[in-house]
C-alpha cells in the first residue's frame, strides 16, 4: 500500500503536495473504496444468500423481488433503513448510543486489512496479523457493552452483558485453536500462514493432522460465538431479550448493527480459509498474467470462505439457541481443554513428523469425502422422502 | 407497587440500584403468547421470581353472553381460544344443549369430533411450532405451520373460516360436510402422519433442544394436581387423565384412541420436554380419531331442531371437554328467558398461569421462555 | 530462532514445586472429597509443608547455585526464609484445622490459598530479580486478598478484603514504578547487575525516585507508618488464622526481599535510602505503639502491635551490615513464633458465632483456663520485650546493631516504645489473672491442633530467648550468604 | 527523534493522574481503575526503557505486568462483587463497619 | 517517534487520562480508560513494542475493561461526586502528584543526556523476540504466572460464588 503511494508520489501524480498530507487523504481515499465499493455489496450479497438459503431449508420461497432472484434486497432494505427516523430514546445516554453503533462497525472493517483476499490484494501483512484480528475482536466486545448500556434497557443490558460474557469467553477458546496452526507455520502473518499451505486439499491445514482439523471446528465454533451466530444467538434472542442490545435501535443505526453481524460473518469464513484451508491457494503455472492469476485467487478465497458462510447459515436455520449456562459449560468445559489437547498434540506431531506426515492427509481428505458422501446421500434420501412440493424449485 | 394482589418493592431510586433487577416481561414481547405480562425478578441471569400479571386481553366473553342470548353467543366463544376454537364452539353448544335438553343428531356428533380434532391438531401444531421458535429454532416452525395452513384449508372447507369457525349451533354444526371431504381428509393425514415422525426427526431429539428442556421446570403429579394443571400439561406429569376417555361426552366413548402421557424419557418426569411430547403423540392420536370418524360416520341430519329462541328452563348445566389446553369447563345458569343468566368458562391456560412464579424461581430467564412455552398458555383463554 | 534453555537446577526451585503441587493436590482433592473429611486437606497440606521444610533444611549449604539465567538464588539466605515460611504455613494450618470448623469456610481452597501464598512467598524471598520478586509479591498477595475475604458470611471480612485489596494493588503500582525507574536508572532489573551498576556509578535521580517509590510498595506490604493505615481494619476483618498468616508470613517475606533488595543490591548506596529508612522506623514504632494503647479488640491491638513490630524490624534494616541483617531475621522469627501463638489464643478463645475478641473477654482466663492463660501471658511478656523470652533477645540484638551502626538516637526511641508497648501488652495480662469476667462456657481442649501450634509457638518463644545464641549464629550466616 | 526523559515524563503523569484517582475518587470501581492506569503508566516506562536500552527485557515485564494485572482485576471484581451483595454499596466512605 | 507524533499521541492520552478520574459516571470512566489503554497501544507501535501492543488491546481493552464494564453495568452504577473534604486527601494528592511530576521533570531534565537513543537489534518488539526470551530467559517468571494465574482464578470463583 505504502508502496504504491510512493511509487503514485514519485511519478508526480500529486504534484508538490507534502507527503504527509497525501498519505493521510490517499489512505481515507483507499478505505472509501474498501468500504463502499467492497464491504457494503459483500454484507448485502451475505444477507440476501442468507435470506435465500434460509427460506429454502424452511420451504418457503425468500425475498425475490427486487432485482433478479431478490439479490438487490439487501440494498432496497439499506435504503429502506436509512430513510427511516433514527430515533434515540429520550432516557437513553446519547452520546453512547450514537457512538456504539460506529465502534461495531469499525472493529469488524478492521479486521479487513489483514485478510488476504490474493497473494496481491492485501492491505496490510502485519507481523502480528492472526492476533491483531483477536484483538480487533476482542474491543468489538466493548461496543456491544455500550449500545447495550446505553440504551437504558433493561433488555439491551442484559443482552449487552451476554453478548460481553460470550465473547470474552469464546476468545480463549477461538485463541487456542489458532496456535496449533501458528505453531506449524511459526508465524502470525496471514500471508505467511497461507504461503504455508498448498493449493490441493491435503496441504490444507485443516487435514494436516487430526489435531488442526478438530482445531478448525473449534475455532469455527468459537467465532460462531463470537459473531453471535445461532446456536450462539443468546445475546440477541428474539424469544427472550426481545433483540439484545439492539432493542432500542431504529432505521440506520440498526442496519450498521445488521452490517457489523453479517460482515463479521463473512470476516469469520475468511479467517476459516485463510488458517485452515489454504486461503487463496491455487495450482500454479498455468498462467503468467498477475491479473487472471490473483481474480483466480480472488474467486477461490472467495468460495472457501463462502462454505464457512453458508454452513454457518445453515447451522442458523437447523439448530435451536442454547442456554447462557450451556453455553458456558461448553466454552469452558468442552472448548477450552480441547483446545489444550489440540496444541500440546500439535506439537507432539510436529516432533515426531517435523515435516509433516505424508499418510495422514490424504486419508483424512479421503475420510472427509466419504463423510459428505454418506452425508448428501441422507439428504437425497430426505428430499425424496418428502412430498413433491418440498423439492428444490430453482424457478421461484 | 401493587400487582394483581402482590406487592413489589419498587426499584430504589436513591441513585444506586439493587443487584436485583425487576424485568417487564411483556405486555408486549416477543414470546409471550399474546398479550401477556410477567414480572420478572432476576439476579443476572437467574430468576428469583416470576409473576403473571393476567387481564391485557380480558373482554368479558362471559358477561356478553348475558346479553346476545344463547345461539348468539356461539360467535363468542370462538374468541374464548382462538388457537383452537372448534373445542369452545363445542363446549358452548354442548352446555346449551345439556340445559335445554337437546339431543344432537348422530352425523352431526361425528362432524363435531372431526372438527374439534382436525382443530386440536392445528393448535398442537401451532404451540409445539412456537415452542421451538421460542427455544430459538426457526425451521421447525415454518414447517409446523405449513402443515397447520393444510389444516386451516381443510376447516375453511368445512366453515368458510380460518381462525374463528362459528360451526357448530346448539344442537349440531351448521354445515354438513362438503361433497370429497372424506377424501380430502385422509389425503392430508396420509401426508401429515409421516410428517410427525419426521418433525421428530428435525428437532424433538435434537442435542440442544433435549438440553434445553428436559429438567427444566418438572411438575410432580401432585404439585400438577394441587395447581389444578389440565390437559397435555396434566398429562406431562405422568397423570393419564382425559376427560374424552374418563368423563365421556358426545361420540368419543365409540373411538379407539391412546391417552399420551410424559415419560421422562430425556429428563425428570414433567419437565418441559415431556410436555411438548404429550402434544406431539396427541396428534398422532388425533390423526387416528378423524380417520375412525370418517369411515364410521353415519348419514342423516347434522343439526337438530331447535327454537329460535332458545330458553332453557330454570336450572343450570354444567359440561366439560378436553380442549387442546387441557379440561374446559362451561357452566350456564338459565333463569328460564332466552339469555342466560350467567356463564362461567374455566380454561386451562389459566390454571396453568397460576403455577408459572411457583416454577420459574431459581430458573434462566431462557427456561421462563420454554416454561411458558411449554405450558402452552394462550393470552386470551386465560383472560377471556 | 535460537532457543537454548537456560541452566536449570531443579533443586533451587524444588521448595516452591514441592508447595506449589501439594496446593494443586488440595485443589484437586477436593473436588471428589465428601464433606465430613475435608479437614484431611489440612493434614495433606502440613504434611506438604512439613516435607518443604525437611528438603530446604537438607538444601542448607547449597550456595551459589545459577539457575533460570540467575533469577532464582538457593542461598542461605533463601533457606533460611524459606524454613521461616514453612514454620509460619504450618503454625497456621495447625490452627485453621480447629478454626475452620468453627469459622465456617469452605476448607479446599483456603489450605490451597494458604500453600500458594507460601509459594509466592518463597519465590520472594528467593529471587535476584525484580520482576520475579512483583510476581512472587503478587501471587502472595492476591492468595491473601483472597483469604482475607473468604469468610463470606461476615461483611467484616468482605471489607477488610476490599481494603487490604486496594491498598496493596495501589501499593504494587508504586512498587512497579520503582522498578521500572530502578530498571531505567541501571538498564536491569537482575540483582546482580543492579548492584554492579550502582557500585561503579553510584546513585542517579532515577534511581533514588526508584528507591524511594520501592519504599512505598514495601512500606504498605509491612505496614509501615504512613502506609499502615489499612492494617488495623484488614487484620480486625479478616478469619483470625489469615490475620495470623498475614501478619507473619506476609511480614516476613516482605521484608526478605526488602532487605536483599536494599542492604544487599543498593547496599552500596545505603546512605541514600538509610535517612527515609530512620524516620519511617521512628514513626512507625511510635505510631504503633501509641495507638495500641487505646485498643479494645485485641485483635485490632494485635494489628497495632504488628506495626510497631515493623518499626523495630525497620531499626534493624536501618543499622544494616551483618549484624543488623541477622537480628533482622532473627527477629522475624521471634517475631513470628509469639505473634502467631498470640493469635493462637485468640483462636481458641473464640467460639462459633462468637469471636470474643474483646479484651474484656479475657478477663479471668488465666483462672479458668491456666494453660491458654499461661501461654497468653508468655506470648505478651515476650512481644513487650521481658527477658528471658525471644521478644527480649530479639529486640537487643536489633538496638544494639542500631548502636554499633551509630544510630543510637533510633536505638532510644525504640526502648522508649517497647516500655510504652508494656502497658497494653501487660493489660491484656492483668485482665486475665486480676478481673472476674462473666464464664466462657467451655474451651477448647488443648489437646487439638490447636493446642499444639500454641504449644509449639510458645515452646520456640521461651527456648529461643534462652538459648538465642544458636539461632542468632544461624541467621547470621544466612545473611553473609547474601555475599 | 524524542528522548527517553519525554516518555518517562508523559508516564510520570499518568501515573499521577492514577494515584490522584486513587486518592479523590469514592467509588471503589473508579478507585481501581485508576490503579489500572497506574499500572499502564508503569507498561510505558518499560516499554520506552526497552526501546532505549535496546533490549527486550522491558517489554517481557510488561508482559507479566499484564498477567498480573488480569489476576488484580479477577480478583478484585470479585472481591468488589461481594462487598457489594453485601452492603450494596461501592463508595469507600461507607464502609466503616470498623472503626477507621 | 517523532515530536509530532508523540505530542499527537501523549496530549490525548493525558486529556483522556484525566477523562478517566474525572467523569462522574463510572461508565464512561471505563470507556474513556478503554480509550487510554488503546491509545497506549499505538504508542506502543511507535515504540517498536508490536506485540505488546497487540496484547494490550487483547487483555486490557478486550478483556479487563470489558470485565469492567460488565461489573458496572451489572452493579448499574451511576454517577457520583468527587470525594470532597476527606481527611483533606484531595489536596494532599493534589499537592504531591504535582511535587513528584516536579521533581521528576527536573531530575530527568539533568539526567536526559544520559538516556540517548540506541540502535535495535533486529526484530525488536516482535512476536518471536518476545517469545524466545520468554521460554529461555524468563522461563521461571513465566511458570510463576501460571500458579498467579491459578491462585486468581480459584479466588475469584472463591469468593464471588454465592
């Protein structure tokens, strides 16, 4: 990025303007981009597959109306919200309130200048990349805390310290099943993490050992806390806090709280790709155009990162929420000395195979195949068993 | 602050609250039923109280009845349960008809149980729905009301109406079946049985779901009988009571049908889950009601002859049925005009609400939800 | 990335494992424990005392031992603290094995508080290194917070948690912030390099701002004047067992690293810190004093008394070298014997809902109970200062370092304080045989865990003024190990 | 480039800000956060110290600054949590139940 | 760093410093020391400590003050004034914060000629630098963290279980 404005600065683009002014304005320019030309159709697009994908696992058809297959929802929905009185009530704390919103939103975008979407496109390959995404994370925490404090009520508050408790929980355990693969790749760089991995499924890290793949779950089931995504919805549970912490929230400020969730969503399928599935890795030689090679990237990090979005997804339209306790039990319980046995045998594997053992990665690649196998027979099986209204009607 | 009889010490307000936090649970909330209130004393997360404040939805069903005569009322009592009103109509009629000394015809007797049962299974479908929605699944809700809008097809059929039927009259229904109702019928239960099995399938026995209800708020037999639980709730516990099976009334003493009762198969006896199972295998029962009804039901006159104005002479009646929230008692006292001169309904949502601050102390605000829910407690039959 | 272990001797560390696994096995023990045996937590945790104390007394000898890059020292000097420590935990352990029945309090995590604290306080004593010393101050102190607040049922306790926990966190930043400036002025924050620094350069700004913050931190660990302020409250508060563990273990193993830190390491600064050293010493030993006198709880008078204490223990860091370092120690442990039998009583004198602690409480018990009221009277006469008990010799040996090092005028002020300290020590004796009190109803028998730590306590207490030479030699050559 | 002496300076104040926190606040919370802010000012002479001396011992002892502050603060919010059921109170004033 | 920088980091951190022990309500007390300790992480990057600044923002401002923020809103404290007139404390802090910052600019106006910049070694601040020293050098501190660690935990859940 740095190099690129240099490089702008040398060729005179700015004429005699001082350097410090151009960083600044170009940085500013450069995050506009991000966020409008980036971000704001990736979260519509999540939300409107998410509506889509909902609807067709509760067979009822999904929003279809605006644009083709209802893609331009999220952005009828956007306009919709921003047109809407932004209320703030009278006894909550104003300027909390106003500010809260924001914080979220800013932890989540954030969190994208780490993520490399192509062996190019990244903002920054900070040395401390996976834990800066924690950290980043980690303050999200605080927002919620303050829009739930802010709101003065007792429902936002309550949602507000769930949300508080989950996250700083679910932490410890996300953290733990990050290590086995820092562990391996002796870096914290996301860069470096995925230059240690190779294109084919079994230089994945998810298949390295039994240990990071039991790591990947664990990790994918902390963000799915940490992002307040069912079964870990507690801090928002329609049924019982009315919406959380964003009960008080109206017309756009609401939509950042919808933005900052979905986005979150999709920064947790990218971290998934990025650390377990060798994030932009592609078979190489094929091309020698840098263009062709790093939209090839773009498409594959893309798609791995959008399983982990539609799994998640799924996971919300399958499983019922669970309890504030239960929830606990299992960060605590469950999570947290799994994530302590997956590094310790993390690095007992790599004392005993420091390169990596040859055998066990493609079995598993094999295993895991023969699962999804099983797995979408059993759903054939469903779907055939169901009447003929229940299929899959790509028409509607 | 004084609430429906219980006093509540008001939140101090000397600039420094009380660990202790005094929730609004309602009127207005999103799992509540209807218009339901419930204040909620809670230590963070942990209850210490629950108390239902009742009356939002009260609209003195039984105080117009003295006013629009007997066969006027019948609209009425559709709002008694709107979930399930075919099971009001029929206790209405049944109590005018015990006063007034009636005898209903025979294919109108059959067309009553096929109505109260189809009805039974759209309200069992829409509570164990909502139950799971409230425990935070979503699917398995929209798949119960689909199935519940076949069902409402088939009493639109039969009534012309979806929610408030108005079908049946003191002595019969109104409408005899229409032409291929038969057939129509068995169609949707030959569909809908499986389905049950496979509502099991999607979520009865679901992980999450069994650890979020089972041990949750357990009812002995006796606490359920001293609190004067009803119906699936009764049943939950254990206690095999139905008032179709133990105090017969109209044709049910012909048909051939189980008594479903809690078994505590994940948990305690009574918990949460062993209700919301009673109201999963009462549909299957229902389901095998209507088909011995379609095939054993008779030809002839669905409505007998009544007056038009109907004047029950001097006494009273009282009659009871198994509703789908448990034993609905109606009582009518005539003085001999063409209005009553009193009616009472007793409905089990209410009873149900009285054991609500009994079991949620010491519980998750979370498994007040499933409590509630559990309990299926509908605002406006506890209210009327 | 070059990874090379440092030198590890397992044997340095071997007091604080040994502590440290016994409380981990209290821990764990407790979790499959039925209720009515918990009191064998207490057995286990003596017994992991016990063995401590066996291995740092065979450890005795094993000088200049390196290890963990040289943060960690198995000198005399640590032994010697460390068997203190050892004596002390146990002390309290025999105690609490009585008190905790009555009290009330949950045994599994109090014996696995108490062993950790003695943990941390090992580490204090043993470390050449700054930060090991914070960590070990630390894991002491939050052990302590802990304890001082585990009688739940008493909001005095809560209290007297709350406050000793802000103080000492409050009292840590300072002690940090010395650190830090200590670390800036030297550019280490090992012993050994500080003191070579501050031999061949002398003192900075920095490093005297440095000494003067580590002051404060130290000063309000051994309650100090003016940073006593909260140890009335907190001892008064706290379970009687944990004031007695507060008072001299904590005591203890602050002043083990205040006195390797400054007559050691900025020993050869001593001037610069000695004149703060001298005032503090006389107020606190005045302070104490004096507002002991118009205590009536004699847990509270305790607590004043513990303050002066310090202010003596302060004459001996103030008159330094070798003899000054050796009646330091010394006096620690005479101190520790009669202070903890002293609390003994205290212990044994309360009953369940009913803690007596009224020094009108006391009045007949040398009639009704001869033996707790002889040890009563034992334990007084020695914290005054009567010959031929420890007090006695303790407090003469510090004077008379005071006086060789020059600073006779401290050595006034102190005498003066011990024959004021007389009048509400000898108070508590004169209630004791002199007034008819209402009956107690029953007293322990002595011939509970109890009885033996009194027994213990007050058999050191009048051997060891009898006979001080031995131990006198022996914490003598423990400060000379500080080399 | 900025001397040492400006950020031990800027720490110096922080660290004054903290103890006057200490000092003139009245409840308990507030009391410990700014002995949190001591303990951040202290984090930034050490870090500062290290960038100096060019060694990285500064910065490992910020580490367990941070380790031990975590433990403070588990331990004092309980500790704060029970007072607090107690007395329902955080202001230090009021808790006197023994003579001061 | 820079004058520049470290004025545009060192104003707003004293400002919101002070924020922290001025604002009535502990809520924003807690905010604004979220705001400090975040500030103090980007100073820490400009002080070539990245680590440690990233754990800075992971263990105070994530979870420490979140902690915090949790307890206050769970005691749902409100405001309350400055402790006036006891025991004269405010003065005397007053009087010695002002004294010690005195006295500390000076001695450190005489001694900043000895406190000169230094050339750093190569990765300075990171991760691995941290770490190797951690595991070798420190390896003692760092197991005396855990039983730290532990003794907190366990009191913790001692004291706050009802």
């Amino acid at each position: 990025m740095q190099s690129f404005i240099d490089g702008l600065i040398a060729s005179g683009v700015f004429g005699g303007l001082p350097a410090e002014a151009i960083y600044p304005a170009m940085m500013f320019l450069f995050a506009s981009i991000v966020v409008f030309g980036f971000v704001l159709p990736l979260v519509t697009i999540t939300i409107w597959l998410e509506r889509r994908v909902w609807s067709r696992i509760q067979s009822r058809v999904g929003p279809n109306r605006v644009g083709p297959q209802g893609v331009l929802q999220g952005l009828a929905d956007g306009v919709k919200n921003i047109l809407k009185e932004d209320v703030v009530p009278d006894a909550a704390d104003r300027p909390l309130f106003v500010f809260a919103p924001y914080l979220l939103v800013w932890g989540f975008l954030a969190t994208f200048v780490v993520i490399p979407f192509s062996s190019a496109l990244v903002i920054a390959d900070l040395n401390v990349g996976i834990l800066y995404i924690v950290a980043i994370v980690a303050l999200s925490a605080v927002g919620v805390l303050m829009a739930g404090w802010a709101s003065n009520n007792k429902w936002s508050l309550l949602g507000g310290i769930r949300s508080a408790a989950q996250v700083v929980s679910y932490e410890i355990p996300a953290g733990l099943a990050l290590l086995p693969v820092v562990l391996l790749t002796g870096t914290l760089s996301t860069q470096g993490i995925i230059q240690a991995q190779g294109w084919a499924p079994w230089d994945w890290f998810l298949f390295h050992s039994p240990f990071t793949f039991i790591a990947a779950f664990a990790f994918y089931i902390s963000a799915l806390a940490e992002t307040n995504r069912t079964p870990f919805d507690i801090p928002e549970a329609e049924s019982e806090l009315v919406a959380g912490f964003a009960t008080e929230y109206s017309g756009f400020r609401f939509a950042l709280f919808f933005l900052a969730e979905w986005g979150s969503l999709y920064v947790t399928g990218a971290i998934m790709a990025v650390l377990f599935l060798g994030g932009w890795q592609i078979p190489t030689g094929w091309t020698n155009n840098t263009v062709v090679l790093n939209i090839a990237q773009l498409t594959v990090f893309f798609l791995k990162a959008y399983f982990w979005v539609f799994l998640a997804m799924w996971i919300r339209a399958t499983l019922p929420r669970i309890r504030v306790d239960q929830m606990m039990s299992l960060c605590w319980k469950y999570l947290v000395p799994l994530g302590f046995v997956n590094l310790v045998g993390t690095a007992v594997w790599m004392v005993i195979w420091p390169e990596g053992n040859t055998f066990v990665p493609y079995l598993m690649v094999v295993g895991t195949l023969a699962l999804l196998v099983i797995f979408f027979r059993r759903v054939l099986y469903h779907l055939r068993r169901a009447k003929p209204e229940l299929y899959f009607n790509p028409a509607i | 602050m004084s609430l429906a009889g219980y006093e509540f010490e008001v939140q101090r307000d000397d600039g420094l609250a009380t660990e202790e936090m005094t929730l609004n649970m309602g009127p207005q909330h999103p799992s509540t039923h209807g218009v339901l209130r419930f204040v909620v004393k809670a230590d963070g997360e942990i209850m210490r109280t629950a108390l239902p404040d009742i009356g939002y939805l009260h609209r003195s069903i039984e105080k117009i009845s003295e006013k629009v005569g007997y066969h006027g009322f019948m609209p009425y009592t559709d709002r008694v349960d709107y979930v399930s009103a075919m099971q009001c109509n029929q206790g209405w009629a049944m109590v005018c008809e015990r006063a007034a000394g009636i005898e209903v015809p025979r294919r109108g007797e059959f067309c009553r149980v096929i109505a109260c049962e189809l009805g039974r299974i759209a309200s069992h479908l829409l509570s164990v729905g909502t139950m799971v929605m409230d425990i935070g699944g979503m699917t398995p809700f929209t798949h119960a009301i689909r199935e519940r809008e076949k069902v409402n097809n088939l009493l639109e059929d039969l009534c012309g109406a979806r929610l408030t039927f108005n079908y049946m009259r003191i002595g019969g229904v109104a409408w005899d079946l229409p032409p291929g109702y038969t057939e129509q019928v068995t169609a949707f239960l030959d569909q809908f049985e499986p389905l049950i099995d496979e509502y099991n399938d999607l979520i009865s026995y679901n992980k999450i779901y069994v650890e979020r209800l089972a041990n949750v708020a357990a009812v002995s037999k006796e606490e359920a009988i001293n609190y004067n639980l009803v119906g699936p709730n009764l049943r939950g516990c254990g206690f095999q009571y139905d008032v179709r099976r133990d105090e017969p009334y109209s044709i049910y003493p012909e048909l051939d049908f189980e008594v479903p009762v809690g078994t505590g198969e994940v948990g305690t006896l009574g918990d949460c889950f062993d209700r919301y199972m009673v109201r999963i295998k009462e549909l299957k029962e229902s389901c095998k009601i209507v088909r011995q009804c379609l095939e054993m039901i008779p030809d002839g006159p669905v409505l007998a002859r009544v007056a038009k104005k109907l004047k029950p002479p001097v006494g009273d009646a009282h009659v009871r049925v198994e509703a789908s929230r448990g034993d609905m008692g109606w009582y009518v006292v005539s003085d001999g005009s063409e209005f009553p001169y009193r009616t009472k309904i007793r409905t089990g949502s209410f009873s149900a609400m009285s054991i609500v601050d009994k079991l949620s102390r010491g519980l998750m605000i979370a498994d007040l939800i499933a409590l509630i829910a559990s309990l299926d407690v509908v605002a406006p039959e506890v209210d009327r | 990335m070059d990874m090379t272990l440092p030198a590890v001797n397992w044997l340095s560390v071997l007091p604080t494992l040994l502590l440290s696994v016994t409380g981990m096995l209290a821990l764990f023990w407790d979790i499959w424990m039925k209720d009515d045996e918990r009191s064998l937590l207490g057995w286990l945790s003596l017994t992991g005392i016990v063995v401590t104390a066996l291995c740092s007394w065979l450890l005795w000898g094993q000088n200049d031992v390196e290890s963990f890059s040289g943060m960690f020292a198995l000198d005399a000097y640590a032994v010697f603290f460390h068997l203190v420590f050892c004596l002390v935990a146990g002390l309290t352990v025999l105690m609490s094995l009585t008190y905790l029945e009555t009290a009330e309090i949950r045994h599994g995590e109090y014996y696995a508080l108490i062993l950790f604290a003695t943990v941390g306080m090992t580490v204090m004593a043993a470390a050449t290194d700054l930060i090991l010393i914070f960590l070990g101050l630390e894991t002491m102190s939050i052990a302590v917070y802990v304890l001082a607040g585990i009688w739940r049922q008493h909001l005095t306790s809560h209290e007297a948690a709350l406050k000793y926990f802000l103080l000492g966190a409050f009292a840590s930043g300072f002690l940090l912030y010395g650190i830090a400036l200590i670390y800036g002025a030297t550019g280490s924050v090992q012993l050994g390099p500080i003191a070579e620094h501050v031999g061949a350069q002398g003192s900075s700004p920095l490093l005297l701002i440095g000494m003067g913050l580590l002051i404060v931190g130290f000063g309000f660990k051994v309650a100090a004047v003016p940073f006593h302020v909260w140890t009335p409250d907190v001892y008064q508060g706290s379970p009687t067992t944990v004031t007695a563990f507060m008072a001299v273990g904590v005591k203890a193993a602050a002043f083990a690293a205040f006195a390797r830190i400054f007559l050691h390491t900025l020993g050869a600064v001593h001037t610069d810190w000695q004149g703060i050293l001298w005032v503090v010493a006389a107020l606190t030993m005045t302070v104490g004093n004096i507002t002991a006198l118009v205590q009536h709880n004699i847990k509270r008078m305790l607590a004043y008394s513990s303050i002066a204490h310090a202010g003596y223990l302060l004459v001996a860091m103030v008159a330094g070298k070798e003899l000054g370092g050796a009646a330091l120690m010394y006096y620690l442990v005479a101190y520790g014997l009669m202070n903890l039998g002293a609390f003994g009583v205290v212990v044994a004198v309360g009953r369940k809902g009913e803690p007596h602690e009224e020094l009108d409480d006391y009045a007949g018990l040398g009639f009704r109970h001869p033996a707790l009221g002889m040890a009563m009277t034992v334990f007084m006469l020695s914290l005054t200062g009567v010959p031929p008990l420890v007090g006695f010799t303790g407090k003469f040996y510090i004077f008379s370092a005071a006086v060789q090092a020059g600073y006779i005028w401290l050595a006034i002020i102190g005498v003066l304080n011990s024959v004021v300290s007389a009048y509400y020590y000898i108070r508590v004796v004169v209630n004791m045989y002199m007034r008819e009190g209402e009956a107690i109803v029953e007293l322990p028998s002595l011939r509970s865990a109890l009885g033996a730590a009194i027994l213990i306590a007050a058999i050191g207490t009048v051997l060891m003024g009898v006979f001080p030479s031995a131990s006198m030699s022996w914490a003598g050559a423990s400060f000379l190990s500080l080399g | 480039m900025v001397p040492t002496s400006y950020h031990l300076i800027l720490s110096g104040i922080l660290f004054t800000i903290g103890v006057t926190g200490v000092l003139l606040r009245r409840n308990i919370i507030i009391i410990f956060m700014s002995i949190e802010l001591m303990l951040n000012a202290v984090n930034l002479s050490f870090v500062a110290l290290a960038r100096h001396f060019g060694n990285m011992d500064g910065q490992i002892i910020v580490f367990f600054v941070m380790s031990v502050a975590a433990a403070e603060v588990a331990v004092g919010l309980a500790i704060i949590l029970l007072v607090f059921r107690g007395r329902e109170t955080v202001n230090v004033d009021e808790l006197n139940l023994m003579r001061w | 760093m820079d004058f520049v920088t470290f004025f545009a980091l060192a104003i707003p951190l004293v400002v919101v410093a002070v924020m922290v022990i001025a604002h009535p309500s502990p809520v924003y007390s807690a905010l604004f020391l979220v705001m400090t300790l975040f500030l103090l992480a980007v100073y820490f990057l400009f002080l070539n400590a990245h680590m440690v600044a990233a754990l800075q923002i992971i263990v105070y401002a994530g979870a420490i003050m979140v902690l915090f923020l949790f307890v206050i809103m769970l005691l749902n404290l409100q405001s309350d004034t400055l402790r006036t007139q006891r025991h004269g404390l405010g003065r005397v802090a007053i009087i010695g914060g002002v004294i010690l910052l005195a006295e500390l600019g000076l001695l450190l106006q005489g001694s900043s000629s000895e406190l000169a910049e230094s050339s750093l070694p190569e990765n300075f601040g990171t991760v691995e630098a941290l770490g190797s020293q951690l595991f070798t050098k420190y390896l003692l501190p760092f197991e005396i963290t855990g039983i730290l660690l532990l003794v907190a935990v366990v009191g913790a859940v001692v004291l706050a279980k009802r």
